[in-house]
C-alpha cells in the first residue's frame, strides 16, 4: 500500500538570517529616507520661522522713532540690542543686529558734508545653532529721518584693514570700544571688500577709542593704552576730532605655526631643552616691548610645535641651564610667512661655558656662507681656526651654455628646450623672442650640485619675485646619491606640484641625498612680456652641521681678535670681547 507524506520542513537558519538582513535594509532604507524627509522640513520649517523672525523685527524697527535706531551703547546709539536670543516655533535663534550711519555721496562725503549721517542701514543676522544643515538667513533695510539735516558736532572713524601684502580685508570683525563716556561706546562690526569700516557722526574724543581687528583664523591687531609694562605705544587708541576724519590702518593675515626640534650635533633628538622666541614687531618704545615674546621648551622628544604665530621675523635665543645653542637652521632671527609652517633645526651641545657662536652671511643675498674660515685667536696663546659648513649652492649666470653635466663652470647648465633666452639680458635667463614676440613657454635643467655629502634641503630661492603680469616661474627640484637618477618634484614630493613662491621649503623627500639639481619653467600669457630669473640658490645643512655657523666653547674671559676669511670676499678682523657663557656674533661678508 502506497503512502503519501507531507512535508513539514520549514526555514534554514541561513535563510532566515539572509530574511532578516534583506528585511533591515529594506527598514533602514525606509528610515533614512523619512530622516531625510523629515530633516528637509524641518530645515525649512526652520527656515520660514527666521524669515518670520526677521519681517517682525524690521516692522518693529521701521516703526521706531528715527533717533532710537542705534545698538545699545554704541555709534549710532539707540535701543537695539546687538545680539539676543529668540525662540520662534521650535528653534531657538540667534540675533545680530547691526546699525550703519550712512554718508550718501548725493550731498557731498565727510568732512566736506557737514551733517554725514544722511541715513542708517539696518542689517540683522538669525543664525540657528541647534538646527541641522542651517544657514545664516539675512535681512537688509534703510531708515531715513525726517527732518532736515544739522550741521553734525561729531567726527568719523575709518579703519582700514590689510594683509601682509597690503591687500584688503574683506570681512575683518572690528571692535571699538570708548569707556571714557557714560554709557560706554561699544560697537562690533566687520570691513567692507575694500577692507574699510566707516563709522561716521562718532563723539569726539583724545585717543578715547581702543580698537581691535581680527578674524578666524588671522592674527590680530589692535591699539595700546599706556600702562607701566607699555608706556610709550606705538599705536595708541584713537583720538576723534570734531568735524574730520580719523583714519587708522591695521595688519593682519592667516596664522603660521613653527615645527621646532632641538637636536644634537650628530643628530640624535634632545629633550626638554629651553629658549625664547621674541618677534620683530614692537608695541611699544621706551622701553622696547615686543608683540609676541614667550619662553618655550621642547618635549621628551625634542620636539615643540607652536601654531597660531603671526607673520614675522623672529629670533631664537637659548635660556637652558644645561645646553647651549651651537646654530640653528635656518639661521636665527628666521622669517615666518603667512599661512605657512616653518621647521626650526636648534643644535645643541652640553654647556661648557664660555661659548662663541659664530654665523657668516653674505652681504649682497643675506643666505649662510660656506667654506668661511674662522680664526679665534688671543694674546696668550689661542688661536682656534673652524670652517663654516656649507650653507648654500646657486646659480647668477647661464651665458656659459648647456651641455653640463657637473656644476663645475658656474656659467653652465645641463639643458634647455631653446625657448629660454640665457644672457640678454647679461646674468638672467628668460623667453626668447620670435618675430618681436615673447613664446609663450620655455624650460631649463640645472648642471647637478654636489654637496659633499647626505644633507637636508631647507629652501629654494630665487630673485627677482615679482614678476609682470602674465609671467610666471615655477620650479621643480631632483635630488640622488647617485649622481644618475633624476626624478623632478615639487613641494609635495610628487611630480604633480610646483614651486612657485620664493624661500618655499623644499620637501623633506629630498633628505638625506648628496646631488641636487632644479629645473625652472618660463611662461607668459602675454606676447609682450616675459619672466626674468637672476639669481636661483637653495639652502640646505650637511648632517646636523647648521649652515654658516660655527661656534668656539670652553674659552676664558677677556679680549679676542676674529679673523673671518674666504675667496672672493673682503676678509675682516673684528675683535671680540667674551664675557658672558654664550653670547653670539653675526658676521657680514661683502663680496671683492
């Protein structure tokens, strides 16, 4: 008799795990498109609140009397708080508002129109912090008076801000705050695309008006009130005089850091070692007081990285009770660009007072000079002679031609593509002419330097810097131990970058080779001018041997004679008078 069976096998574990995962993604799906919906809305929900927020405030304005349009304290001076927080729906907004007088040139600009203050900008700001994917919704409007204009009893404050380049700085906050009247004067505004804040029919007032500039990510700038660490500054709070204008100027650009390491002479990091860094820019005279001025010290590593430094040139002095400073590279005081970031070699040696440090520059470049012989010597039987280590390769002519392999004429290079015009003028190279015009691009390639050993590049130089407009000069640099194998690269280490600004530092990439050769590329966009490159050089120390610099320890008190000489330049003899544990002496050679 035949059986029939039914089947009650039901799901696998992998297909039900298979289920469960089609089914999650499915539902995650789904969520994130309803997140996503939801957001959207609520994003405009938040929107259309602000949009509301801002019309009633404007109503509120516009139906204020004209004299009560101001910002609490401030120029003009009125009811109006110049930031509040509001709650609206279900967002909580942030208000600024901000009050312009307004010259109108119809009538004539200050000082020549009396009465300057023809009408007031109104402009408000709601931001939402707490709200997702919101962006600052603004709103503008124009208050104009009544009546007829006065003859105005104040005067007018400009403040012009500029980077280090003397380029204007468009949205600049600016704070100029008067405490010398009651209320106090307050007011927080930012610069036009001219880099200017105007703030006209401002009460009179003997250097009554402090004023800070600043901006995110820029350094900042200000006025000095007279107090006893300061009591002479440079720039001092502003004096507003009846019926003229007071225009002050500052300078601010983007930050930098310093990339510090203290070091040993045969390169072996060394922890914990102390100094100073003092900046150029002075606040005050009489005594002197510099704008930036902090003792610093390195980690157990031996390193130290210090970010949001000004644009400036700055000077590394030693303050250790253990080690001395026996150079550093680059040579201190160094330069710090805007937005850049700046690596400082300090080498070091256990003290063994006293100690002369010594560094040679050459006049004419300002680069460390190298094979410069040192002579220490005294009545009672020193006499110390040390070389300074190499400090910098380069090139000031190209009319010798190509063809070399080996920097051994300084008039030669290895190639060029013919487009690059090598001695017209006599000691610069730039684009030929064909037919009276300019071609539009031209290349050539450096003979190979030899350094004398592994060495680490620091900076490609070049002059002049500026360059016509249209005309460009970029660079790419090569370096092996092999005197064979040329790889050209720029400033990332890859073969898709430039160099395009003079002093850049050259990639660390290049570390630890012996030759070094740089190819230079010409261009212009124009057919009536062209690039010029005079004079190309780079930097660069041989191990942990800082460039131009030598240095003399253990010697005793009491009268010295230097004598510093090379080849080519005018030998000098400086006496030298060693009286303390370290001091240092900067030596200028000028060229025979």
């Amino acid at each position: 008799m035949k059986k029939n069976f039914k089947s009650n096998r039901g799901f696998t574990f992998v297909e039900l795990v298979v289920g469960v995962a089609v089914s999650l993604v499915i539902i995650i799906a789904v969520y994130n498109a309803y997140s996503t919906i939801f957001d959207v809305v609520y994003t405009s929900r938040a929107k259309i609140d602000a949009v509301d927020l801002l019309n009633e405030q404007m109503e509120i304005i516009r139906n204020m009397p004209y004299s009560e349009v101001g910002i609490v304290d401030g120029i003009p001076n009125g009811v109006l708080t110049h930031v509040q927080t509001v709650a609206r729906g279900s967002s909580v907004f942030t208000l600024t508002t901000t009050v312009r007088n307004i010259d109108d040139p119809f009538d004539g600009l200050f000082p020549n129109d009396t009465s300057p203050a023809d009408y007031k900008m109104v402009e408000i700001d709601a931001d939402c912090a707490l709200c997702k994917n919101f962006s600052t919704v603004e709103m503008t409007t124009l208050v104009a008076p009544k009546a007829l204009e006065t003859a105005s009893t104040n005067g007018a404050l400009f403040v012009q801000v500029f980077d280090a380049n003397g380029v204007p700085i468009e949205n600049a906050s600016v704070h100029i705050e008067n405490d010398s009247v009651t209320p106090p004067i307050v007011i927080d505004d930012v610069t036009n695309a001219q880099g200017m804040l105007q703030v006209v029919d401002v009460p009179p007032g003997v250097n009554a008006y402090q004023i800070t500039v600043t901006k995110a990510g820029y350094s900042t700038d200000q006025t000095y009130g007279v107090t006893v660490q300061n009591p002479h500054p440079t720039k001092l709070p502003a004096t507003v005089v009846l019926q003229q204008v007071t225009e002050l100027s500052f300078a601010i650009d983007k930050v930098s850091t310093f990339s510090v390491s203290s070091l040993s002479n045969t390169c072996s990091p060394v922890p914990g070692v102390h100094f100073s860094l003092t900046g150029s820019k002075n606040i005050g005279t009489n005594p002197t007081v510099p704008k930036y001025s902090q003792s610093e010290v390195t980690d157990g590593n031996g390193l130290l990285t210090i970010p949001n430094m000004e644009w400036d040139s700055y000077t590394f002095s030693n303050t250790d009770s253990v080690y001395d400073f026996i150079g550093s590279s680059p040579i201190s005081p160094i330069s710090l660009a805007p937005n850049s970031t700046q690596n400082v070699e300090l080498i070091v040696a256990p003290k063994n007072p006293k100690t002369e440090l010594v560094t040679v520059s050459d006049a004419a470049s300002g680069l460390p000079l190298s094979g410069v012989s040192v002579e220490l010597t005294n009545g009672s039987g020193v006499d110390i002679t040390q070389v300074t280590g190499q400090g910098f390769l380069g090139q000031t002519d190209w009319s010798g031609g190509g063809g070399q392999a080996t920097s051994t004429d300084p008039t030669k290079y290895f190639s060029s593509d013919g487009n690059v015009e090598i001695d017209n003028p006599a000691g610069s190279i730039t684009l030929k002419k064909v037919l009276g015009q300019y071609v539009p691009s031209g290349q050539l390639v450096s003979s190979t330097f030899d350094t004398g050993a592994q060495s680490n590049f620091q900076q490609l130089n070049w002059n002049p810097t500026n360059q016509p407009a249209g005309a460009t000069v970029n660079f790419q640099v090569a370096s092996n131990n092999d005197g064979a194998t040329w790889n050209f690269t720029g400033p990332d280490g890859t073969a898709n970058t430039y160099y395009t600004t003079a002093n850049q530092n050259i990639s660390a990439t290049n570390n630890g080779n012996r030759y070094f050769r740089y190819e230079v590329f010409l261009g212009t966009s124009a057919t009536s001018t062209a690039p010029s490159v005079s004079n190309i050089s780079f930097t660069f120390t041989l191990s942990c041997t800082p460039p131009g610099q030598v240095y003399f320890s253990g010697l005793s008190g009491g009268s010295y004679n230097l004598a510093v000489s090379k080849s080519g330049y005018v030998t000098q003899n400086i006496p030298v008078t060693v009286s303390s544990n370290w001091q240092a002496l900067n030596v200028t050679m000028q060229s025979q």
